[in-house]
C-alpha cells in the first residue's frame, strides 16, 4: 500500500461515517488534493505527502497518527 493511501486511510479513521467524509474534503481542499482519487496504487510523493500532512494538521489541530504498515512489513 502506498504511503499516501495509509495517511488517507487514518485521516479517515479519526471519524466516521458523513463525518469522516466531511474530514476527508475539508483537508484535501486545504491541500488542493481529490484525496478520493488516492488509491493503494497512487505512487509516493513526498511533495503531496506533505501538504496533506500540513492540512491534516491545521484541520485536526494536532499532527496525524500514521500506522505505517509497510514499515511493520518489512520487519517481518
């Protein structure tokens, strides 16, 4: 899974249901970013990366908690 897809996925998961949705646009209009068209897929881009995170954080008021599953991959 791409990077972009698990910072998606925990903005998503700090929510749910219309309002996970509502968290979703407002952080991805603040980055300029459809976060709906991120998909596991969606290459890496630590650019992108980094104005999601700075919207996430002014939305939320706090820095985002990322599960980085492919670093626990990789431990394996």
């Amino acid at each position: 899974m791409s990077r972009l897809k698990t910072i998606v996925d925990a903005i998503v998961a700090e929510s749910s249901g219309v309002q996970a949705r509502l968290l979703v646009a407002r952080i991805g209009l603040k980055a300029g970013v459809n976060l709906s068209r991120i998909t596991p897929s969606t290459p890496d881009n630590p650019e992108l990366e980094s104005k999601i995170l700075q919207a996430a954080r002014q939305v939320l008021g706090r820095d985002l908690q990322i599960e980085d599953r492919n670093a626990e991959e990789a431990q394996k």
